[in-house]
C-alpha cells in the first residue's frame, strides 16, 4: 500500500543537524576541544588532522557511519575509540564484527602492532569453541564475522513457504536464550565493512539489531556505502543512529527516494535523481566521508584498458548456445543468472554442469584457454622485485591458476574457502621477497586486508558488484603503498567480460538488464566463432 504523499513530505522536510561542520573546524580547534577529554587522549597511533576530526565527531556522536576510503585507517582509528572508552570506564564489553576471519584478524594485526592494552579475543572454531573463547574475558573486545557470531546465537530450523507448507530446506533462527546470552553487558558494537548489512531479511541484520539496541555505542566503517543501488544504506544507518539520518521506516525511505515502475517482468524501484541533494543532507547527519586522495600523498593508481584474448571456436559453440538459453529465460531471474554465470566460466576455460546419474558437480575444461595463457604471460612481465594479487571468482579458476603457477615453480599462497594457514601464507608475502604471489577468491580477499606489499592486480574474473570491485582495488590502493598501484582486467573479446566492465563504468545494474532484456549484456550477438578479432 502506497505511503500517503502528504508523510513523505513531512519526511523531507523534517529538520535535520548535520554534522558535517566537523570537517570545516581547523586543527588547532580540533586540538583545542580534544584536550577536554577526560582521560586524556593519548593515542597510540600517529592520527592525522582528518583522522582526529573524526575521532572528535565519534566521540560527540555515538552512532556515526564512517565512509572513508579503503587504507583511511578506520581500524586503528576504531580501537583508539573503544580504548579510550574503556579506559574511561565507559563500557564492558564491545564487539567488532568483521566480514571474514582474515579480516577479524586484521583487527588483531592493528591491536599487536600498536600495543593496545585492551583486553580481547578472537572468536574462531565451532560456536561451542566460540562460546568457550568469549567466556575468557568479562571485559574487553570480542572479535568476530557476522557469520560466526550469527551461528553463535541462532539454530537452524524448517523453513517453510507463505502458506506454511515445508520447503524442504532448513534456515537460521535466532533463539532468545542464546542472544541474550551474548548482549548481556555489551556497550559498544562496531559493524565493519557495514555494506554486508544491506538486507533487513538477513540473518546477520536481524542478529546485528539486537546487538545496536543493546550498545550505546555504535560505528560503522564502510569504504562505500553503496553501489548502484543507495536503498542499501538504510540497514546500515538504522543499526548505527537507530534512524536519527534516514528515519525508522524502510518503506518511508523507499518511497520518499525511489519511484515504483511497473514492468512487464514485474515491479521495480528507480531511484529519483532529483532527490539525490535531499539525500546527500540526510545522510551527512551521521556520518562524515573522506577520500584517502585528499588525506594521504599516495603514487598513483593505474587502471590499465583491459588486456584482451580470443576465444578459440570450441568455445564460441558453448557460449552460442548459452547465450539463446538466455534469451529463451528472459523474465526468469534464476534461469538468467545461471545461464550468466555459465557464460563468465566459459570464458574463464571451463563450464559446470551437474551429473544427470549422480547429481554430483562436474566441469568440462576447455582444450585451449586463452585467458590463462594471458595471464601468466602478463605476470612474466612483472618486474622481479614487485609483489602481485590475482583475483577470480570460481573455485575451479583458482585451482587452475595454482597449478599452472606451481608448474612454472612460482612462490605463491592461495586464499579461498579452504585457506587454513593465512597467518604463515601473509607472513611469507610481507618478509620474503621470493614469494611474489597471492592468488585470491575476491569474496574472502576483497575486504580489510592490508595487502600493499604487492603493487600489481590482476582481475581474472572481476565482481560483478562495483562496490566489492572497489573494495579489491583497496588491498593495494592504502596507506602504506610506495609505487604505483597497476591495476590489470583480462577478458575474452567480445564477451560478457567486456560488459561487467562497462557496466561498471557507467554505474548500471547487471542483473537488472539481464532479466529485462538479456541482448544488452551477452555482447556483441552479430560476433560468432571464426570472425571475432
């Protein structure tokens, strides 16, 4: 049901305070109030002007989004935040959630590296290790993934439909007992990578909310809010401020910035540009943005024009056929997103299918895969002093791009699901000067490591999402970096490859444009095997 117009323009025009002055005061006035603390500030890491105008707003407001660039130093910044706090005897308990293990312990990285005394633990293993781990410590941080901590308080349970009828599937339900457990005596919450939280249906979301209305004190640290679509950003700011920026209803957030359209595929929200002014104010009442390029003198970053290769024509005859299965799904957005998900493994040298006999998944390897070829032709041009990352999104490409490195006896560590000895494989990449690679699923690298030993990037599959394409671009593009930052994209001309790309460049959504008419997103359909240049 339609929000009546006349509350959405009470919603508009309601009066908002934006904190935004923080960045016109100057140093000496950002000192001045700072001295007032009590205990006095001391920090342990060297804080830069910008950082401290942060840290002054944090401090004044305790629910604010921070939206700085990756490599800022919001992790340090943080823990000067949950220090100070802790030595004023203003909370017990505070809990970090972190996107991944690797990132969580990122965090412990920082609290190592700059001899924070604050007491914490980083929770890992089974929920009942995690549970026996946090029992360790009656005050200090805990540290851990909005998996984890999620698993920690919930059970799994049938799920059933809208009518009640079984799906056959099981899901995640928080249990009262165990969450309460866990929020008891918890002040302070920080989300980071707070973007995960874009979905009010989520597991993590629905767990985080309990947490924020137990803490009086909240931040959240993003590098980018948000992508394509900026509905994300009420999840994030409703857990932070409890709505003070972007009020308490989602709906009312919809339907004061979004406008519904109806398609023959069904409804959909298009975003009303006219109001992005309107927006922009809202959001600026609780959170502050800086870009690291107006805060740190880092040598540039290079995005180079893609690197391209040809399919050979055993692979135009899958991808054809891909590509009318494709039109065939239009309006389908399962059978669309597979048939896409085909087409970007096809180009990648392989393609998955299931076993009809045994349902097990399988993969057909191609004979001859040209982008592999390129990409190991590319990293015999990288000079033998710089350090590299590979990112790719299938597991069989992370497999395959191992095994050929192994094979041209190169010194490399793979992150994926499967890591187990991160620790030793980060260890080796920051002290040895042999061990030049890093191959990584981007889904467990893209965010919160600090990776700028390497200076060259190589996407041999790229997100689709420009926000997690970016957070990639991050983990060598930081403080800390001393060259310039290459940054390389492999595709296979004339396909889907090249219109990520695109699409990225001007800010569409992929999947979106896939549904509705697929011919916009498959490439260059007049192209067949045996005339693409």
């Amino acid at each position: 049901m339609p929000i009546p117009k006349a509350a959405v323009e009470r919603y508009l025009s309601r009066p908002i305070e934006s904190i935004a002055w923080y960045n016109d005061l100057k140093p000496l006035e950002v000192e001045y109030d700072l001295s007032f603390c009590r205990p006095l500030i001391k920090p342990r890491v060297p804080l830069r002007p910008d950082q401290k105008v942060v840290l002054l707003a944090a401090l004044s407001s305790p629910g604010l989004v921070v939206m700085s660039d990756l490599g800022w130093g919001k992790t340090g910044l943080s823990l000067e935040l949950l220090q100070y706090y802790y030595d004023a005897g203003f909370i017990r308990r505070a809990v970090v959630f972190a996107p991944t293990d690797e990132v969580a312990e990122g965090w412990v990285d920082e609290i190592v590296k700059w001899k924070f005394d604050v007491p914490y633990v980083q929770l890992r293993g089974s929920s009942r290790d995690k549970w026996e781990q946090a029992g360790r410590i009656d005050k200090g941080i805990l540290i851990g993934t909005y998996a984890g901590i999620s698993a920690m308080v919930s059970k799994l349970v049938p799920a059933v439909d809208k009518d009640g009828k079984s799906t056959g599937r099981n899901k995640r339900e928080i249990v009262s007992r165990l969450i309460l457990g866990m929020i008891s005596r918890v002040d302070a919450v920080v989300f980071d990578q707070s973007t995960r939280l874009g979905s009010t249906d989520s597991l993590s979301y629905q767990v985080c909310l309990e947490f924020s209305r137990e803490a009086q004190l909240r931040y959240s640290l993003a590098g980018r809010a948000f992508g394509r679509d900026p509905f994300v950003l009420w999840s994030q700011f409703f857990l932070t401020d409890g709505g003070r920026a972007l009020g308490r209803s989602p709906g009312m957030f919809r339907e004061a910035f979004w406008r519904r359209v109806v398609t023959p595929w069904g409804v959909s929200w298009k975003f009303r540009k006219r109001r992005e002014s309107a927006l922009a104010g809202f959001i600026a009442a609780s959170s502050l943005r800086y870009s690291i390029d107006e805060c740190v003198s880092l040598p540039p970053k290079v995005n180079l024009p893609p690197s391209k290769c040809t399919f050979p024509d055993e692979n135009w005859d899958y991808y054809d056929r891909i590509v009318e299965e494709l039109a065939e799904a239009r309006g389908n957005y399962r059978e669309v997103q597979n048939a896409f998900l085909r087409m970007r493994q096809i180009s990648s040298g392989f393609v998955g299918f299931v076993d009809d006999d045994t349902g097990e998944k399988a993969q057909i390897e191609f004979e001859k895969n040209p982008k592999l070829d390129l990409l190991m032709e590319l990293i015999s041009e990288v000079p033998e002093d710089c350090k590299l990352i590979v990112f790719y999104e299938f597991t069989w490409s992370g497999a395959r791009i191992c095994q050929e490195l192994s094979r041209r006896k190169q010194q490399f560590g793979w992150l994926w699901s499967g890591t187990k000895n991160w620790t030793s494989i980060k260890d080796k990449f920051n002290g040895d000067p042999d061990f030049r690679v890093i191959v990584a699923q981007w889904k467990k690298a893209s965010m919160g490591l600090n990776l700028q030993a390497a200076n060259y990037e190589f996407f041999y599959e790229s997100p689709v999402s420009s926000i997690e394409r970016y957070e990639c671009e991050g983990r060598i593009y930081r403080t800390g970096q001393k060259r310039r930052s290459m940054i390389y994209d492999l595709v296979v001309r004339d396909s889907v490859d090249e219109r990520i790309l695109e699409f990225h460049q001007e800010g569409r959504d992929i999947f979106r444009t896939l549904v509705e008419d697929p011919n916009l997103v498959v490439g260059r359909r007049g192209v067949r095997k045996g005339t693409s240049k």
